[in-house]
C-alpha cells in the first residue's frame, strides 16, 4: 500500500495509511509493531539456522481448530470474519502459521532441564501462604494481641474478633487469603515468606493500622503442564529479546 491509499472512509472523507502511522505513533505504539514485526523476522531467521520444520498437516489441524472455536465452520461467516478485519484468507493462514512457528523454535530451544533449573532456582516465585491479618489502631494493641497469638491457648480466629478493626476480615478471623509472593508489603513479604508455618509476626507499621499476620501454611505449585508452558514462555521471551538485540542490520 501507497501512504497515500484509503483504508476507510468516513461520509467521504478517506482515512489513509499516513493517517494510521501517524496515530500509531502518537498513540506510543508504532514503535511496538515494528519491533513485532523484526521478532517475527528473527524467528523465522532461527527457524532456519536450527532447522525446525512444521508439517503442513499440524498447520492444516491448527487452523481447522481456530475456526470451530472462533465458529466459522461455513465459508460465509469465514468471508465476514475476514472482511471485518482487513484481511485476505492468506493473511490469516500467514498469522496462524507464525502463530506456530514462534511455538516450535520456543520448544526447541528451551530445553526440559531449562525449565526444571529455572523452577528450582526461583521456587519461591511458586510458593504462597495461607494468611490471615489482625489490623490494631495503635502499636500497643498489636503487642497485646501479638503476645496473645504466641499463646498457643488463644485463638487468632477469636483474637482477630476481639482486636481487628478491619471490618472487611474482622469476623472471617482476618482471613486474607492465599497470596504469592509481592501480594503484601515489603517488610511482611520477607517476613511472612521466611515464617514457619502456623508462625506468627509484627507487628508492622501499615497505612495509618499496626498489623501482626498469622502464616497457616504455605502450597508450593507443582510442576505442571500448564506451569511448564509459563516458565517456557518466560525464558523464550528472554531469548528472543536478547536474539533481536544482537541481530545483524
């Protein structure tokens, strides 16, 4: 397309190529597509120097499986489908092909021990804690019911009733939730997260309150297929971009 071609009109008035570029632009996002589009030449570059190879036939069955779920079974709706999105049938089999292209050099490169070093060095990056958070008005009344939580006699479920003025987990026993790690402030992350479980810590300084926070227990996910393919994600997104940083003009 010439820059000066009409994508659309509005009673008449042409709106042109220039006129998309330039939006993108002050819109802060021109920049981003032409760095996709270098990925996109990158991939395909290493495509090419690890000789991965995707079979028609897989291609054939991706494709069929995107249009039963976008519901494009007749070629009507498919003809719609494209005409609402400015694109030709070739355009839109070129993004699935790339779609899946991106995926095959993905699993080529990050090997099953990247991904099993990458989860036991950052395992903590999996963890979360049961918590609950007993919220005092003066650091005073956090000391008493943090001296008070310490005995195992007492109850945080019943302390949390009697000292909270957290109406919001007050009488839940200050239930917070399970959170991962960076879900709490600084201080309480580092803390809560090095505490034993069924351990109790504060009191902490926190938005006008003094809170102590009770760790019930901590889950470690395990290492699934859906946590597989994240942490694959994750180390080819750091790949690929160090790979278009030092691609050659």
């Amino acid at each position: 397309m010439e820059l000066g071609t009409a994508v659309t009109t509005v009673k008449g008035d042409a709106i042109s190529v220039a006129d998309v570029i330039l939006h993108l632009k002050a819109k802060g996002t021109f920049r981003t597509a032409i760095y996709e589009i270098i990925e996109q030449r990158v991939i395909e570059y290493k495509l090419r120097e690890h000789t991965v190879t995707l079979p028609q036939a897989e291609i054939d069955e991706r494709v069929q499986a995107r249009r039963t779920t976008l519901g494009l079974w007749d070629d009507a709706a498919f003809t719609s489908y494209l005409k609402h999105f400015g694109l030709t049938k070739e355009q839109w089999l070129a993004t699935i092909s790339a779609e899946m292209r991106r995926e095959r050099l993905r699993d080529a490169i990050v090997t099953k021990d990247l991904v099993q070093n990458y989860y036991r060095q950052h395992s903590s990056r999996f963890t979360s804690i049961s918590v609950a958070r007993i919220a005092c008005r003066t650091k005073a009344d956090a000391e008493k019911a943090l001296s008070a939580a310490t005995d195992s006699v007492t109850d945080f479920v019943e302390l949390a009733r009697q000292y909270s003025v957290d109406e919001n987990t007050r009488f839940s026993g200050g239930y917070i939730g399970n959170l991962k790690r960076g879900m709490l402030p600084g201080e309480v992350d580092e803390r809560a997260f090095a505490c034993r479980d069924d351990g109790v810590i504060g009191p902490f300084a926190e938005n006008g309150v003094w809170t102590i926070y009770k760790i019930y227990s901590r889950t470690v996910t395990k290492l699934n297929d859906a946590l597989v393919k994240q942490i694959k994600d994750v180390l080819f997104e750091e790949w690929l971009r160090h790979q278009v940083c030092i691609a050659p003009a």
